[in-house]
C-alpha cells in the first residue's frame, strides 16, 4: 500500500454532506472526483447527521470512475476527530481519499495519517485512504513544503483561496476573483503551491471560483492554474464542470502530435542520435520530458 495511485483530478466536485439530492447528482456527473463536505456546506447541528448520509452515499450510489472523497473539518473543531472515524468505519472500502482542510503544519498531516493508519488496521481495509490537504492560511503556505512531503499517503495540495484572503487580508470580495492589483492576484501562491507539489510528487490543484454564473472569469483563473502546473480546479457549481474538464485535458491533437515526437525521438535514441527533427520541430531529451507530461496526462484520460 506504499504506492501513490494516480488520479484524475481536472475537476473536482463540491457538493453538502447534508443533501441527499445533490450527493446523488454529484454522482451522476461528469465530475472526475467529488467531495461531499463536511465543513463550510454544513451548518454545525447538521454536522453528524451529513456523516451517515455521506456513508450512505458512498456504499449505494453508482459512483463510475470517480475519486470518492470526503472534506472533514479543520483540526481545530471538536468535529474532525468523529468527522474521520465514522466516515471511515462506515465506508470502509467505499472511501478513496479524505481532504483535511486549513492545514497549518506537516504534522497536522501526520495526525490524520496516523488515525487513518489505526483505522485501516482496525478495519482490515484492502487499499489505503488517500489525504489531500487544503492550503488555506498564511501559515500553511509559509510551511507548504514541508506538508507537501510530510507523508507518502499525501496525494494532492489544494489552493484554498477563499479562507486564504481572509487569513492574509486580500482585498477582495468574491472568492477567487479579480482585484485592481495589476497582474494575476494570486500568482505567487500559486506558483509556491505547484513547486511545493511538483517536489514531492504530488498534484497541485487550483480552489474556487466563487461567481458560478462568470464563465469567463472561471476559465481565465483555469488557464491561470494549468499553464503554472495545476491539475484541476473545484467547481462549485455542476456548471463548471466541463469548462474544467476541457482546460485541463489536452487536444486530441497535441496528444497525437507529442506521442509522434516521442515514437520518432526514441527510434532516434536507438540509433544512438541524441537528437530527431520531427515536421521542423527540434526532440531532445529536454523536449522528450515536456512531452512526456502530455502523453501521461492523455494515458490517464484515456485518450
């Protein structure tokens, strides 16, 4: 069980622990991975009524090739510590990773790993629960590198920006918007989340937007995150779910043109050349890892 699986995360679905409806919607999408929340979504008198639902749901529903998952709350709460075991006694098998919120320090990882760890034990599990972790304050970006490699059950870093303007003092008000700041507000945390992720070998995706209705402004912050290395990017509404889908999957086309270069670069290596001329594009090595990124990407896709 030491080895990471790899995952589709293009998109990733928030829906309420506490509805039912919307679960089982979630679960018909074309979502790559959802996470029924346990935290902001749920009022706190509805809290441990949304962990047998969410169970319910995990055990029942048609979830096809989707990533189960379930958003805790922060380990400051008195509801993480229940949140983890019921939800985890109760799916079992069922549950494929468990997304901790507000994670401050690598060793606010380990306790969730060592609980799940007591857990799988407890339980016999076959497959061992995934851990994503939201980056959501200023000092768990300050630590970011250290929690990107505080365990090998740590799956993905996300970009909580919502709860992160409020810690650092942003100046804005809509979650993931824009501001008058002259660029991409949000560049540098970005930019030291993804190296933070891409050092331990792990994925980087990108929060939420918080207008669902602004089409434009989900996709220009998509295309933001990918071209700095995100996977995916939550939707927070079922309308931003393909819009994700699209930005973060490669064209047919460049998935064919890379596997060429590729095809083409390692009948070249074989002939001892170090270097092909592919329609007057330049493969080397250096070229042949960039490519290698697109190939993966489409493999796991499908493409």
């Amino acid at each position: 069980m030491s080895q990471r699986p790899r995952r589709l995360r293009r998109s990733q679905l928030a829906v309420p622990g506490s509805s039912e409806k919307m679960i089982e919607k979630a679960a018909a999408s074309a979502a790559d991975h959802v996470f029924m929340d346990l935290e902001d979504a749920v009022a706190p008198i509805a809290k441990p009524a949304a962990r047998g639902k969410i169970v319910q749901a995990l055990k029942t529903l048609d979830w096809g090739r989707k990533t189960r998952c379930v958003r805790v709350n922060d380990l400051g709460t008195e509801w993480c510590h229940d949140d983890i075991i019921e939800v985890v006694t109760g799916a079992a098998d069922h549950l494929d990773t468990i997304m901790l919120p507000k994670a401050l320090r690598a060793s606010d990882v380990l306790f969730v790993d060592t609980l799940l760890a007591q857990l799988e034990k407890k339980l016999k599990l076959k497959k061992r629960i995934g851990l994503e972790v939201l980056i959501e304050e200023v000092e768990g970006l300050q630590n970011v590198d250290e929690i990107a490699r505080s365990c090998p059950r740590l799956e993905a870093i996300i970009f909580g920006m919502g709860d992160y303007s409020a810690s650092h003092g942003v100046d804005i008000l809509s979650i993931g918007g824009t501001s008058d700041y002259p660029g991409d507000i949000w560049h540098y945390a970005r930019f030291r989340l993804v190296m933070a992720a891409r050092a331990a070998g792990i994925d980087a995706v990108d929060g939420p937007f918080g207008n669902f209705r602004d089409d434009e402004g989900f996709r220009r912050e998509a295309k933001r995150a990918k071209t700095l290395g995100c996977v995916g990017k939550w939707a927070i509404h079922p309308s931003q779910i393909e819009p994700a889908l699209e930005i973060f999957s490669p064209r047919q086309s460049d998935v064919d043109m890379a596997r060429k270069m590729a095809a083409a670069y390692a009948k070249a290596e074989a002939d001892g050349i170090g270097s092909v001329n592919v329609d007057g594009m330049m493969v080397d090595a250096a070229s042949i890892r960039i490519l290698n990124n697109v190939i993966q990407r489409a493999d796991l896709i499908g493409m």
